[in-house]
C-alpha cells in the first residue's frame, strides 16, 4: 500500500512537472483539491446514510416522510446552515431519545442534574453516557447509540464531555449549591467567584433571585406596591401561586445539586434550566411594574395588554393572570345585571352609582360609566349595554314598583356566568372576558330588560298617548283646537297680562276641549293638560298673548322621559309657534274685518287703492308666516315618526330619549331658536314684529275709515230725514263743513299711504335679510325654506344682495357645476 502510496505521489508529480512551469505548487494545489473532494464524498455519504436512517424510522407515516423531505430540501438550499451531517445526527439521536414519562404540566421543568460516577476519557473512548433533561427535551450525548447506528462516522473529541479533577469538581458543586441558592434570592458568602466564564454563569442565575425579589416585594402589603382592591388580591394570589410552583421546581432542583458523590450538576446545566423559569419571572415583573397603583378595570387593561403578546408563552401566563383577577369582576357585573345592585367596596366597578339624586333624574344621573375603569377586553358599546341593563332593573324596581322576575333576561346570562366560572374554564382555553358569548349574552339581557321597561312603559303609563299628547297641544299639531281655543281667547288675551286669571282660562280650555276633536282624547290625557301664565318679572305691559301658554303635566316613571330640562324646551317651542300662530290668526281676522267692509266701500272709491295695497301685504305676510309653520312642522315630522315607529316597536329607553331629543332638536332648528339659530331668531322677530305691526296698521286704517263711512252714511240719512219734513237736504254750512271733513279724512288716506310704503320698505328689508342668512346658514332645511320664501325672485328682484354667489340658488347651481367637472374629470381619466 505504501508503494503504490509512492508511485501515485511520483506519477501526479511528474504530472504536474510538465504541464505547469511551478511543479512544486502545482503538486501541493493537486494534492489539497483531491483530499476534499474525498472528504467531500465522504460527507455526502454519511448525510445520505443519515437520512435513510430517519426515513426508515418515518416510514409508518407518509405525511411525516413529506414533511422531513420538504424540510430537508430547505435545509439543503439554506445559506446559513451548513453543517448538515451535524443537524440530521442530532435529530435522530433525538429520535432515539426514550419520551420522558413525568408529568409535563408544570409551570416550571424540573431537571435531571444526576450524573454516572466514570467519565469520558481524552482519548475519546466512551465509558457511560450523561443527559440533562429540560422539560420534555433530553439533551446529551448518546454515544453507544450513535456509533451502534453509524460506525462510519467518525467522533469529534471535541464534543466529548471532559473529565473533572477531584478539586475542580468539588469547587463546581460548591458553585452550583451557591446558584441554587441564588436563584431565591439568597446570596452566599464568596459566591460568584472564580473565573469569568463561570461568573457570568452564575450572574445568569443570579437574576432569577433578582426578578424573585422584586414580586415578593410587590405581593408583600408592607411594601405599599401591592394593588388594592379585590380585583388586585387576585392578581396578588395568582402570583403567589406562581412563586410556589417556583419554589417547588428550584427545591427539587437543591435536592439534585447537594446529592453526594458522583450526584449533583455542572453550572451549564443549571443556566441551561434557569432558561424557562427566567423568561417566566421577567414576564411577571414587567406585569407587575406595569400593575403599580392600579385597581379595578384600569388593572385588568394593564394585564390584557399582555394577553394580545406574540410570545404564546406570555399570552398564556397574562390570561392565567386575568382570570384570576377579573373573577370579582365578573361577581359584580352578575350582581349589577341580575339585581341592580353596586357591590363595590373598593371603587373597582366600572359603573359608578351617585347619591343625593332624586327619582326623576334617576335615569340620566345617578348611574354612570367610568371611562378609565372599562376593561379593555370590554367595548364601549357593551359598558353602555351593561350600564343600561342594570338601570331598567333598578328603574322597574323603584321608579314603576315593578320587581322583575328571574326569567326576564337571567337566562341569557345564566348558561355564560355558570359556563365561565371555576375549571371548567380552565380545562377549556377559554376565560369568561374572552367567551364569545360574552357579547351575546350582554345584548340579550339588555335587550330583554329593555323590552320590559319599554312594555311597562307603553302599556301601564301610556308613553304612546303622552309622546301624541305633547306634540299635539304643545307643538299645536291639533289645528282644530288650536283654532278654537285662539277663537274662544281672543278678547280675554287682548287684556293686559296683570288683568287675567288662570281659572276663568281653564273654562275657556275645557271649553275648548268640548268642542273640537280633543274630546275623544283618554281621560289620562285631559287631566294633564293646564293652563299656565308667565309671570311678568321685567314689569312690561304684556298683553294676554304674550304670558299665555299651556302645560302637560307628567309624573311618575314618565317624568324621565320629560325631565324639567325637556318640559323648558316644550314651553320655549310653544312661545315660538304661538306667536307665530297668534300673528297668522290675526291677519285672518284682519282679511275677515276687510271682506266685511268691502262691501259697504261701493261708494268711497277713494280708498279702494289703499285697501288693496294693503291686502296685497297682508296675504305676503300671511304666505310668510304659513311658510314658517309647514317648514317647522315637515322639517320634524320623519324625527317624530321615527320616535313614535321606536316606542310602538317597544325599543330601549335610551334609544327613545335619543330620538325624543332628536326631535325636538330639529323643531327646534326649523322654528329658529336653536342655539345655532340664534342670529336667524333676531332677524325672524323683526320680520314678525313688523307684521303685528301691518296688524295694528290695517286696525289703524279700518277704524277711521268705518268712522268716515258712518258719518257719510249719517249725512245721507240727515238729507232723507229733512227732505221728508219738506226741508232744504244741505245747506251751505253742513256743505262747508262736510268739505273740511272730507279734507280731514283725504289727509288721514294720505298719512296712511306714506306709513304704508315705510312699514312695506322695512318690512322687505327684514325679510330680505332673513331670506340671505337662511341660504347662508349651513343647515340644508333652512337653506331650502329660503329658497322657498322667494320661489318666485320677488324679493332678489327688488335687492341686490340677494344676487351674491352664496344664496342658496347659487350654491345649488355651483355644486351642480363642480359635480359636472368632476365627472368629465373622471371620464378623462378613465379615457386615458
């Protein structure tokens, strides 16, 4: 063998003396590349031994063999890994690894620190062979295993476990029972010493000790960090729990490190332990760091933050965690649902109850949601379902003495609190805060307790009947009596407010009732229907109409749906559509006193001119003020129909008081005094004081025209009377006198005139302004009622402001034409 070792070394290096002029550096070049390219074949002949070895371990299952065959193909391609014969040795001495049969669930892995008394020598031959397990994991070298499986695979001695001398092994055992005891946070005298390697060793372990100090000074109450309250008693005795799963794990693990001879560990293999229960402590320190001087739901968002960690080990120590801290949690939320009662003693509950309240502002103040204690696993919307729940509970009981009964809306809560509670919670995955039936439980019983209220509400209080009753006698829906009630008071309001009395106004209400539609109202309906009377604190000389309003009196549970704030805005829309209702009946009165005095005008043709430019103000007035009641009236009507569609669907109680305030906020907006209305609501009363003016005008004008009328017609009757008698019909003197009187009277038609064409200029001016603000105001509703005042230009005829670009018929026509030059832009686009 050594000759052909010769003659093959001769022949390559005459080879290479003559095809290169370096034979020397050719020959050596020559000699590397064919020992790796043997070295190569080698490798590659074990990797393919390797695999044949797993596959024939896998061939029972055909997903597994797909499974090592695609992971294998990633392996061969990798960049990084490139010890291949390395990694599929370790996997099948995994493989060969018997499956440890102790018991996995602990929270903590105990480890099997125990050692054979004889070593591996240095010259690689093996004698006994050593693991460590960790969990469920058993690391070591197998080596009569491996060499059994691959006899030609050669051993690297420097993987081979050294052997300790007598000194060295008893100074490591010394330092491991010095790492034990650190790791509970005792600190043994001459601890971590020796060389660095060894010391940072021991500084790993030693944290444990660290991160152990810090939780047993958060759960220690003497330290003043442990959270207070019952939702941080649980916090603090899920991580006692903790702590003694660690004190059993580190105990078991002393017991191993003082064995006698030949027992015990190297300091490797207790950092290796130390792993887990490091990344454990560290989670809980940082849970309660972040837990300092946090209580109730503030707390359990804290420890929620965790639960969503990418790490699946932290989100399952933070649900184990918020469990046990949610479960006085999930005792107060059952008391609130079920019974309306508050058991918090420490402020923890995320619903606050407030006393000193009284009954009709039960509803709207005594309970309320604290924002800063709602759960984060918790959405706003089920707080507010949740608060709403116990509120019907507790109104039911106190305000409608009407106690619910278990089967109302328990049993959508029962099966998801029993469910959730004690292991069974546990032993499924899954926590009560995290169920998806949280969410539909809530919603039930809230939608169950709701239906109750409202159906107690509608049927024994008659919500359906009072809603109907506001709108129609404080809103002046009825127009029948609206009409007649006007009628009946007319000449008791034209009085001086300090003059009237509210009872001799209560028969002429009553009256009114009699004699109209309201009559066939329920009597629970009539009998909160009253007369009240402003009282004149400015010392004005107010008129009837001015201190004259109705009332609807409503009490009991129904006095939260009409608090006093409510009843402030039913009498604020009553004043505002009674005024203008007065001011309409009064240019139709003033229509009637001119159709009747029409008549008797046949021979004064004098003032025909005057009286019909005043009937043509008038009936613009009259269009003016119908305009401004039709658009009150639609501009509320869907918001009214939605709340009575709501209450006779028996919706929840905080639905109704939304849309009740929703409706009277838009009658608000269309009858101008609302507070984003409140520049139109100045100009609307000039425009409307200008009208009782023409009113007090026309009155003006028809008494002294009925007064000149009555004395021609006194003239005319004097002439009949003296011609009878045989007498002169006028003389001279009654003829001089007569002309004077005429005179007088021309004078008066003149005066009028001119106030006339003032009182018309002002009048215009006011509407004009009106009409521009309207088209100017960002509401859609009153831009259009704009629109509507002057459908015909007349008034954009007469002023030029009315011309400007920001009324509402420019605007109209410039959205138009922004909308057409988007769309071409847009056709362009998709041309190109």
């Amino acid at each position: 063998m050594d000759f052909n070792s010769t003659n093959l070394a001769a022949q390559l290096h005459k080879l290479c003396s003559s095809l290169s002029s370096n034979p020397d550096g050719a020959y050596e070049l020559a000699v590397s590349y064919l020992s790796s390219t043997a070295e190569k074949s080698r490798t590659l002949q074990d990797e393919r031994l390797l695999c044949q070895k797993i596959l024939s371990r896998l061939s029972h299952s055909t997903r597994d063999v797909e499974k090592f065959n695609e992971c294998y193909g990633k392996l061969k391609n990798s960049f990084i890994l490139k010890q291949r014969v390395s990694v599929l040795s370790l996997l099948l001495a995994l493989s060969e690894t018997a499956p440890q049969t102790e018991s996995t669930h602990l929270l903590f892995p105990i480890p099997q620190l125990a050692t054979a008394k004889s070593t591996i020598g240095l010259s690689g031959g093996p004698a006994s062979s050593s693991k460590s397990t960790i969990g469920s994991v058993s690391w070591g070298s197998n080596l009569h295993k491996q060499q059994a499986s691959n006899q030609s695979l050669q051993s690297n001695n420097s993987n081979m476990p050294i052997a300790l001398q007598p000194t060295e092994l008893s100074n490591e055992r010394a330092c491991v029972r010095d790492a034990v005891l650190a790791a509970t946070g005792v600190k043994a005298k001459g601890a971590g010493g020796g060389p660095r390697p060894q010391q940072i060793l021991y500084s790993r372990i030693a944290h444990l000790g660290f991160l152990h100090d810090r939780l047993k000074e958060f759960i220690d109450p003497a330290s003043g960090l442990m959270p207070q309250g019952l939702m941080g008693e649980g916090l603090v005795a899920s991580i006692r729990e903790e702590l003694t799963e660690y004190y059993r794990s580190v105990a078991l693990l002393q017991s191993q490190a003082c064995e006698g001879d030949g027992g015990g560990g190297t300091l490797r293999r207790v950092c290796v332990w130390a792993q887990e229960p490091l990344h454990r402590l560290t989670w809980l320190a940082n849970i309660a760091h972040t837990a300092h001087h946090k209580k109730g739901g503030e707390l359990a968002s804290c420890v929620h933050r965790f639960v969503r960690h990418g790490d699946e080990r932290v989100s399952a120590l933070a649900r184990r965690l918020l469990t046990a801290l949610t479960y006085p949690l999930l005792l107060m939320l059952t008391r609130w649902l079920l019974h309306g009662e508050i058991d918090d003693p420490f402020n923890e509950f995320f619903i606050e109850s407030r006393s000193g309240v009284p009954i009709d502002r039960m509803w709207h103040d005594k309970y309320r949601v604290r924002e800063w204690m709602v759960p984060s696993f918790m959405s706003r919307e089920q707080a507010a379902q949740i608060l709403a729940t116990g509120k019907s509970v507790v109104f039911m009981r106190e305000a409608c003495a009407d106690e619910p009964g278990p089967s109302d809306h328990a049993h959508h809560l029962e099966a998801l609190l029993k469910s959730h509670t004690g292991e069974r919670c546990e032993s499924r995955g899954c926590a009560w805060w995290e169920a998806a039936g949280l969410s539909a439980g809530v919603a039930g019983a809230h939608g169950a307790a709701a239906q109750r209220l409202v159906a107690a509400l509608t049927t024994h209080h008659h919500l359906l009947d009072h809603l109907a009753a506001h709108r129609r006698y404080l809103l002046l829906a009825q127009g029948d009596f609206v009409h007649h009630l006007m009628t009946l008071l007319q000449d008791e309001l034209n009085k001086p407010a300090t003059s009237l009395y509210v009872h001799n106004l209560t028969c002429t209400l009553e009256a009114a009732v009699r004699a109209t539609n309201a009559q066939f109202e329920p009597p629970h309906v009539l009998a909160r229907l009253h007369v009240n009377l402003y009282p004149n604190c400015d010392g004005r000389d107010d008129c009837g109409w001015d201190v004259f309003a109705l009332q609807y009196r409503v009490d009991g549970p129904l006095g939260t749906l009409f608090p006093a704030t409510c009843a402030a805005r039913y009498r604020a829309l009553f004043t505002q559509l009674w005024r203008v209702k007065r001011i309409e009946y009064s240019l139709h009165d003033a229509w009637r006193e001119h159709t009747i005095l029409q008549k008797r005008l046949k021979f004064m043709p004098e003032v025909w001119g005057l009286m019909r430019r005043v009937s043509c103000l008038r009936a613009e007035a009259l269009r003016l003020c119908g305009a401004m009641q039709e658009a009150s009236c639609v501009g509320a009507e869907p918001a009214w129909a939605e709340l009575l569609a709501a209450a006779a669907a028996r919706r929840d109680l905080d639905t109704l008081l939304r849309l009740h305030h929703n409706a009277l906020e838009r009658h608000s907006i269309h009858a101008m005094i609302h507070h984003t209305t409140q520049e139109l609501q100045s100009y609307l009363g000039n425009v409307l004081n200008e009208t009782l003016a023409l009113r007090s005008f026309e009155a003006t004008l028809h008494t002294g025209i009925i007064a000149e009328l009555e004395r021609r017609e006194g003239i005319e009757q004097m002439k009949a009377e003296r011609v009878a008698r045989g007498e002169y019909a006028f003389t001279a003197a009654d003829e001089v006198q007569d002309k004077e009187k005429r005179k007088i009277f021309h004078q008066f038609l003149a005066s009028r005139k001119a106030d006339l064409n003032v009182w018309a200029r002002t009048y215009r001016g006011h509407v004009t302004t009106l009409i521009l603000k309207l088209a100017l105001h960002t509401e859609v509703s009153l831009q259009t009622l704009a629109f509507r005042l002057d459908y015909s230009d007349f008034y954009k005829r007469g002023d030029a402001k009315l011309h400007e670009p920001l009324t509402y018929q420019h605007k109209r026509l410039s959205e138009i034409g922004l909308n057409l030059a988007k769309n071409k832009l847009v056709d362009r686009s998709r041309k190109k």
